[in-house]
C-alpha cells in the first residue's frame, strides 16, 4: 500500500548492509514538485522502518536531534543540568559515566532499556554505583525529552541490586554521658556537637566562624543535597559554650587547626583518639544516626527533623526559615 503524501517512505538501499532499509521523511517539495526529504535512521527490515516513520509521524521530533550520541547528550545535561547538583551527587554521576563508555557513541534515541540494564548488571560495582548508574539515565531521559531526543524514559524501568541493610550503631545514653564527662579533652567537643546537631562531618569541617550567629544562637551551612544546602540547625543549648569557645580562636573556620580547615582525613586522627580515649568504635556518620534516632525518641516533630537534618519533606514545602520555623526547630533539639 502506498503512503498518503507527505507521510514518508521506506526504501532498501543496494549492496551488503547491516542496515539497508533508509527511512526518510518528505519535508516539502522543490519548484519542479519534487519531494525534499531528510533521512530519519536507517534499520535491518522494512517492517521496523516503518514502525520508526509511523513513531515520527505520531511524534515528530527534530531530526538532527535525534543524531545526538549518548555522550554528547551528557555534555549538553554537565552544561545545562550539573551546575544545579550538589558536588557529592555529581561526582557519583560522573564516574557512572564512566561506565557507560559502550554506550557513548550510540545514538540516545536508538538506545533502549535493554541497553541500559546491561551496563548496570556488567559494571561489576555495588548497590550504590547501580544506583548512580540509573540515575544517570533518568538524568539523561528528562533532558532528552526536553530537547526531543527521546521519546521514552527507559531510565525509569531499570533496576539495581537493593542497598546493603545499614550497620550503623547509634551512640547509646550511657556513651554519650561519657562523652560529657570527657568534655574537656580535646576534640571531644567535635562529637558532642555532631550529636546535637545533625551536621555531616563534612558539613561541621565546612561551617565557617561567619557561619554562626551566636546572638540567635543559630549555625547555617548544609552540602550534598538541595534541601541541605543552606540549612539552619539552632545551637543546643548544652553545646552553645563549646561553639564560643571555638569562634574565640580566631580562625576563619570553627574547626580547624593553625588557622587552616580541617581534611576529613586529618579529622579522623582526632576522631580516632577521642574512641580509644573513650574505649568506643564509632564512626563519625553515626553521630548523625544517633541524633535522628534519639530526636525520634524524643516526639520531635518529623518536618523538623526533616529540616534539620537536611532531608526534603512533603510536609515542609518551600525551605523558608522564619523567626517561627527556627523556634520550632529550637523546640525539637531542645529535646535531647
């Protein structure tokens, strides 16, 4: 049956091809009536010729496009999507990148769930390259839709090895009321804080002098995440003279050591000293376990424990922190 005009057509080209069926599609005419036609792909039968020329028809899409590679698709999202991601979240998706490299130079409207899956089940990484390895792909989808590269979001059907159960350990009471008979030996205040405020290691060695507002007793500072980043967590009261003794050093950091900002690395020695100090095995991670867990413990509101911990929460809406925002978060670390 011959096609309505216009529709496009399906031709086999001569010789030995892999895929000898060139699918075209008529974009007008010349002055001597002749067809002006753009190719839209080439494929291994008629019938999936026809199946792409009637996907197109049903939604057209720009036909160069729909040429974009894979990795060329990815240095358009680094450009116009990465910059909004937090530093954690998109190194972990950089080196997903990595594993995709089969992947790279096909074109992103060719490539299927299929695909997609193989490199997730052959990248011999736990759950959590898996996990950034789809993500990814759903990255990568959303913006392809966006500029009609894709017509589905495979990214969406894949899946990844389930994340190992958590071993974290909380702190119990009776180790954190060793810790505050220890209070006075260095760095023990380093913990104590991370207990009573939830902050990632990385977000206490981060938090700068100008960072805390001693007069409303409040600190600012957040990473890895959207709902994170900026975040307020007031000052409890048990720790408030710990924070000042801190900003009296003079540094541009709370912690630091010779005025220069700690590593994690240089950190941890610290850490190490005060558990065998303290005949403990903690990581410093549980600290922010220890402090969802005994905030949860405690009734505390679970928006606010969203918000200070970082998290987003359908209950909080926009991240505002008003005068009554913070006083109800002062309300529920108070708890502890």
């Amino acid at each position: 049956m011959k096609n309505p005009n216009g529709y496009g057509t399906v031709a086999k080209l001569s010789g030995n091809r892999r895929n000898p069926f060139v699918v075209k599609k008529t974009l007008g005419f010349n002055d001597k009536g002749h067809p002006i036609s753009q190719v839209i792909g080439y494929y291994p039968t008629r019938e999936e010729g026809m199946i792409a020329l009637a996907q197109f028809n049903a939604n057209p899409y720009d036909i160069d496009a729909g040429k974009i590679t894979m990795v060329e698709l990815y240095q358009k999202w680094l450009e116009l999507k990465a910059p909004k991601l937090g530093s954690s979240n998109l190194g972990s998706l950089k080196s997903a990148c990595k594993h995709c490299e089969s992947l790279h130079g096909m074109k992103y409207k060719d490539i299927r769930a299929y695909h997609m899956q193989a490199v997730i089940d052959g990248c011999n990484r736990g759950s959590s390259t898996q996990a950034a390895i789809r993500s990814l792909f759903i990255h990568l989808d959303n913006l392809g839709l966006e500029l009609d590269v894709a017509t589905k979001l495979y990214g969406r059907l894949l899946t990844s090895d389930p994340a190992p159960e958590s071993t974290k350990e909380p702190f119990t009471d009776e180790e954190i009321e060793r810790l505050w008979d220890m209070s006075g030996q260095p760095w023990v205040d380093s913990v104590i804080i991370l207990l009573y405020s939830g902050w990632r290691i990385e977000e206490l060695l981060s938090l700068k002098c100008s960072d805390i507002d001693i007069e409303a007793g409040t600190m600012k500072g957040g990473l890895k995440t959207k709902a994170g980043k900026g975040r307020i967590v007031p000052i409890h009261s048990r720790t408030s003279e710990f924070i000042r003794t801190r900003l009296q050093t003079g540094g541009e950091y709370v912690f630091s050591r010779d005025g220069a900002k700690l590593t994690y690395m240089k950190y941890h020695k610290h850490w190490n000293q005060v558990m065998n100090d303290a005949d403990m095995s903690h990581t410093p991670h549980e600290c922010r376990h220890t402090f969802r867990s005994r905030l949860d413990s405690a009734g505390a509101n679970k928006s606010a424990m969203d918000k200070l911990m970082g998290h987003s929460s359908g209950g909080t809406g926009e991240k505002v922190y008003t005068h009554k925002t913070i006083e109800e978060l002062r309300a529920a670390i108070e708890l502890l």
